[in-house]
C-alpha cells in the first residue's frame, strides 16, 4: 500500500497534468488514448552574435511549423535568452505570443540575472506527470552544477514512482551536461559546453538514484549546452543503468534542428528535423563514434560574413570599452612620457 506522503505527492503531480507555461499562459494536454508529443532543444537565442534581443532565426523562421505540429509542449534546455534582464519585451512580442504550443524552460546561464527570471516566470524547478511519463526541470545553475538536497529529493520521489509501478518514463531536462565526467568516452567531447568548475556530484550521489530507478523505469536525461559541435545532437545509451543522455541545441547555423518526442502507450520514439532542409541521421545515429569522428572537423570559412561579424564588433559595447580603455592607456602614456622629458 503506499504511503500517505508518496499519496499525496501522486495527486499534487497529477494536479499539473494541466501545466501552463509561464512564458505563454498555454496548457499541456495529451490527448483521449495516452499518447502525446514534444518538442525538445536548447539555446533558443542562438549564439553570441545574435545581439538583436530576439530569439535565433532559425526559430523565429519555424513558429508557423512548431504551431502546426501535434507537440503537447516545448522544452527549452536553458540559454533561452542571451540577455534575460533586457530581452524579455523582444521575446514577447515576436516569439511567445506568436507561439501556440505551451513553453517550458530549464535555466541556462544566460538565464540568471539576480531575480528577474524569477520574477517573471516563477520558480526555476518544477515537476509535471503526463500519463505514466514523469517530467522534471532541474536547475543546473544552482550550486556551480551540484544537485543539492532539494532537487535531490525531487529524483528520490521519482524513484518512490518507479518502485511502486507508477511510473514507466522519466524524463529529466537540465541546461549543463553533468554526466559528462562520468563517462571516459565522452572524454575531450564537450569541451566548449558550460561545465562545473570542480566537478560535480553527479557520478556519488545522482548516479546511484539513477540506478534504482533504471531497474524499472526507461530514463531520459537531457542537456541542451553545446558550443562547437558537429550536429545538433548527441546521444549514449547507458545500457548497465538504463539511461538514456540526450544534448541538443540551437546555434544559428545550418545545422539547427529539433527534437520531436514521441510517447505512445508508454513506449518512447525520437524524430529529428531540420530547421534548415537539411538531411539528417537518427538521433541514435548521433552516437560518441560519431562525435569522434566529426567533433574536430572545421566548416569552412564563410568570408561574405566577414562584414557582418566587422559590423557586429564595433556595435557592441565591449568593443568601445576596450577602444576607450586603449585610448586612455595610449593618453596616459603620453602625458608620462612628456612629464619624464620635462623632468
């Protein structure tokens, strides 16, 4: 028989069945005969040359077809935004308003400003139960990468869910790739990701929840920091544990895709789409061989940016905060070495 609290805690997550997205006042829904879909990647601001303070391109050019898709909701794995504390207007008007499917975010650094993402959007943890699918957001950010005792307690329940049949899926979405370090493989393969920066502790204390609830339950474990990377995607099959570690994310290039989820009866499927045209591999294809076959190659130059890169350059502040700074070393000097002659 269960537990109170383990009873309690069913009809709380049950209750979010009905989720709405804090970015766009929308509701998750599945529909009559248990089976949804989802749309998951990361980084929707694209890269650092994005300044405009809209989302990348490559989204904004794909509301229409995001819209018309069957997703249930969207899944943002952090770095939403470039600059949350000033880019909120931007997304509002020509991304979230535009958008029909309910939005979801895990924070990414870009994220965190003080309070501001708080105070717009509410807490930065959340759970949420479709079917017999847990969902759970996690806060990478917090702790340089540690999962503390709350969010521990969060994967713990997860494993009370699993142990007593409740549950068939656990999906977990956080911004950082923290199982990176666990694994050799992986070594040398996301080094332009955000990463802690003396470890984590993923590996003593995440990894042995993981394991208990592996004996019963399908695990997916998503991260959406990826810098230099040859695809959108990446993915491992922890077979010993039965985790799942999926990364995908956005960067305003050719290469940007989605990742549309599939759960059916329980039975989880992944289709991968292009948001360029391009042809892709299964995300299962997007293997560790692959990354090391291809995680070094260098696209080749495209020199009709050169003037955009120039324009973005001398628009941004930085570049005038080191130019003045130039100028004041260079003035300084000068009036120095006068004062020395006179002397």
């Amino acid at each position: 028989m269960r537990n109170t609290a383990t009873i309690i805690f069913l009809i709380f997550t049950h209750s979010l069945h009905g989720q709405i997205s804090p970015f766009n006042d929308l509701q998750v829904k599945s529909d009559s005969a248990g089976s949804y879909e989802f749309i998951v990647s990361g980084h929707f601001y694209g890269n650092s040359s994005n300044i405009t303070g809209y989302p990348v391109n490559t989204i904004l050019g794909n509301i229409s077809n995001i819209n018309s898709s069957s997703s249930s909701f969207i899944m943002c794995l952090g770095d939403l935004f470039l600059d949350v504390k000033n880019d909120i207007p931007y997304y509002e008007s020509s991304f979230f308003t535009q958008l029909k499917v309910p939005l979801f975010n895990t924070v990414g650094n870009h994220d965190i400003s003080g309070t501001t993402y708080e105070d717009n959007f509410g807490q930065r943890t959340n759970t949420f139960l479709i079917e017999k699918d847990y969902h759970l957001i996690i806060d990478t950010e917090l702790n340089n990468g540690d999962l503390g005792e709350e969010q521990l307690n969060l994967l713990k329940k997860a494993k009370d869910l699993a142990n007593e049949g409740s549950i068939e899926n656990l999906f977990v979405y956080g911004h950082r790739t923290l199982w990176v370090d666990h694994y050799e493989e992986m070594n040398g393969l996301f080094t332009d990701n955000t990463q802690s920066l003396m470890g984590n502790n993923f590996k003593t204390d995440v990894i042995p929840i993981l394991k208990e609830i592996g004996k019963t339950t399908n695990i997916y474990w998503f991260a959406g920091s990826l810098g230099n990377a040859p695809a959108s995607f990446f993915y491992h099959k922890d077979e010993d544990r039965n985790i799942n570690y999926i990364a995908t994310a956005i960067r305003g290039l050719p290469r940007d895709a989605l990742l549309h989820v599939s759960s059916h009866n329980g039975i989880i499927s992944f289709d991968t789409e292009s948001l360029t045209g391009q042809d892709l591999l299964t995300l299962e294809e997007y293997n560790v061989d692959f990354w090391q076959e291809n995680a070094n190659i260098t696209p080749p130059f495209n020199w009709r940016l050169v003037p955009l890169y120039i324009k973005n350059a001398v628009l941004s502040r930085y570049f005038w905060y080191g130019f003045l700074s130039f100028l004041s070393i260079i003035l300084i000097g000068k009036l120095l070495v006068k004062k020395f002659k006179k002397a």
